[in-house]
C-alpha cells in the first residue's frame, strides 16, 4: 500500500482577467473552493489510479475548512490519519487569470504541526510520498524511518527549494518539475546535467505540455505529454505523482508507469481543480488505449 504523508488545503479560487498588481484591486467573475494541498491531492489522484490501497497522514483545524477536505479523500477511498491541530485548517488563495497565470497566497496552518512522531505504522506500506509544504524536520524523519523500514521513499521537492544532503539521501525516487530541479541543482538549461547532479537512485523531472523526462541508475527515459486541450493545469504534478506511485507500487515497469502518470496528468489539465480534476482508472485507460 501507498501512505502519504502531507498537506491539505482548501483553496479559494476566483477567475480573473488578470493577476493584480501589487495594491491593485481587480473585480473577478465566480468564485469556487476547490479541496487542494499538495499531499491530499497527490493521495486523491492514488487512490483513483486504483490497485493501491491509499492512506494519508493530514493535520486538519477544528473549524468549517476541515469537512470538504476530509470528505474529498475519503470519497476517493483514501483510509485517513488525522491529526487535529489546534490550529486553522491550511487555505490557499488563488487568483487564476484569463490567461492561465495564477497568483496563489498559503496559509499552512494545522499543516505546520505535523511531527516526526505523528508517522503511523510502515507495516504493509511499499511506498511512502512526500512533499515539502509540511515542516522540513518531518519530513526528514519520515523519510529516514521509511528508509529504515525498508519503504520506497518517494519525495516531490515541491515547492521549490534547496534541500539537505541528508534528506536526499534517503529518497529512492524524487519528481521535480524545471524551476524545483534548478532550484535543487543550480543548473539551468542542461537537463540531463541537472539530473545526473542528483545523487538519488531514480529522478523524474516532468516539463508540462512537453512531458518528462527520468534518469534511472544510468539510464534515460522520455516519456512525451499526451495532447489534451489544457484548461487548467493546476494539480497536473499532482496527479502525476499520485499516479506514477500507484503504478509503482503495483508492480508496474518504470516506463509503464511513467506512461500512464503522463495520461493521468493529461487529462488532469482538462478539469478545474486540483482534485475534482483527477480522472478515474478507466479514463485513464481510454486515453492509453487510442
Ligand atoms: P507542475 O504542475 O508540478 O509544474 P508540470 O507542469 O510539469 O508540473 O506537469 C506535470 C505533468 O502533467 C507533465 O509531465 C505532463 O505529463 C502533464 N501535463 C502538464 N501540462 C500538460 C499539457 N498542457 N498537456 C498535456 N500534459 C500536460
């Protein structure tokens, strides 16, 4: 089974004809709350690939932001650990432009108080997921006690940073979009090079509409993007985690996996939200199949 171990948020996102200026204000048209945050749409996007049993690990507030997040996962079949926080549930405000830009404010909230000793049981667990929007320490201790126990630790270093030698180390696979591979790397402009920079076993660096590309032990993979018409892209890296460790953890072949992530997060990139935009299993396959 897959344990994801991250953030959740609830976004509010209202459409725009442009992103404001600082100390502009702009009149938007609809408004809508979509459930978001990096680890629950990335357990969502799991859970719907199907054959894996999904859990998550996610600190919630005592207050109204909680429900439609709890009930997102839980309706994509995600098996959940909550930890109440005491603290807001984490929001997200996303201005969403016209022309696809957006402008996005977190406030991480309950997010913030995810412990080391918060990790529940490993057993039975083949893949544990992560990302950077709860606190680096955490994340570094969950990596190491799934290293431990023998877990694939997989790590999306998003958002962007740099990041300890020491929480490389234990990752056996890491998926970073351009801008966090630069970031982790310093190298601009030489893909390959950035890749081969990273002393982790597998790395997956996707490259929206252009797909993505991997390194495994020596060897490269490109895997081009399936052509949709993108209405927004929000959650495609999520969708493509989720789907790529799913995949990975039900046996299938990197490649194979790769594939069917890339046509996961296509068809991601067709919906608005993050998680309602997460297609099922059998659209997936209707897409790998044409
Ligand atoms: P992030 O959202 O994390 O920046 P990307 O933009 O690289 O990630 O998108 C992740 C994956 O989603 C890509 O590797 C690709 O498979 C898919 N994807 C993103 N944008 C498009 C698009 N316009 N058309 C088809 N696939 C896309």
């Amino acid at each position: 089974s897959v344990l994801v171990a991250g953030s959740a948020n609830l976004d509010f996102v209202v459409r725009a004809a442009h992103v404001p200026e600082p100390g502009e204000t702009v009149l938007g048209r609809d408004f809508d709350t979509f459930p978001g945050g990096k680890g629950a749409n990335q357990a969502v996007a799991c859970a719907r690939a199907g054959g894996a049993a999904t859990s998550m690990l996610v600190a919630l507030g005592d207050d109204a932001f909680a429900a439609p997040l709890e009930a997102s996962l839980r309706d994509a079949g995600v098996t959940l650990d909550i930890v109440r926080a005491g603290q807001p549930t984490g929001v997200a405000f996303v201005c969403l432009s016209d022309s696809a830009e957006n402008a996005i404010t977190v406030a991480p909230g309950a997010n913030g108080a995810l412990r080391p000793e918060h990790l529940p049981s490993l057993t039975g667990v083949t893949h544990l997921l992560l990302q950077l929007e709860t606190p680096l320490p955490s994340v570094e201790a969950w990596a190491r006690a799934a290293r431990a126990a023998d877990v694939a630790v997989v790590l999306n270093a998003a958002p962007a940073q740099t990041l300890p030698k020491s929480l490389l180390a234990h990752c056996d696979l890491l998926i970073v979009n351009e801008g966090e591979l630069t970031a982790l790397t310093g190298i601009e402009g030489d893909i390959a090079a950035a890749l081969d920079a990273l002393d982790v076993p597998r790395v997956v660096v996707t490259l929206g509409a252009r797909g993505c590309c991997a390194r495994m032990d020596g060897q490269q993979l490109l895997q081009p993007a399936f052509t949709i018409a993108a209405l927004d892209t929000t959650g495609a890296g999520d969708t493509f985690c989720g789907t790529l460790v799913a995949a990975l953890s039900r046996g299938l072949p990197f490649a194979a996996a790769l594939r069917r992530a890339s046509a996961a997060s296509a068809l991601a990139c067709t919906q608005l939200g993050a998680q309602t935009g997460v297609p099922t299993y059998d659209e997936v396959e209707r897409l790998l199949a044409e």
